[in-house]
C-alpha cells in the first residue's frame, strides 16, 4: 500500500498533523519575529524550525 503513496519532495509525504505543526511554526515565528527583544524573536525561529523539522522527519 505505501507503493500507492504519492510522495512529495524528499520523498516525505506529509500527513495532517505535520500539516498543522508546520502551519503553527509559520504563525509562531509570524507573531515573534517583529519582536524588539531578540530573546522572543530568535527563539521563536529557533523553536519553529526545531519542531517542522522533527514533525517531518521524526514522524512521530
């Protein structure tokens, strides 16, 4: 069955809730990215990119 599969880039087929991480990654560095203190503006980078890239490869 996961021959059938459509695979997107990198072979990674996303399914809904990598979708979802991924989107709330966007807003969180979205809101904290215009922030004057570089503590928020970095670590919301920092954690949004941390935790797409684990909700695509880790697959948990």
């Amino acid at each position: 069955m996961d021959l059938l599969a459509s695979a997107g880039p990198f072979g990674i087929s996303p399914s809904t809730d990598q979708l979802i991480v991924i989107n709330l990654a966007a807003i969180l560095v979205g809101t904290t990215f215009n922030s004057p203190q570089k503590l928020i503006k970095w670590g919301g980078l920092i954690i949004a990119v941390v935790t797409s890239t684990c909700a695509i490869w880790c697959q948990h």
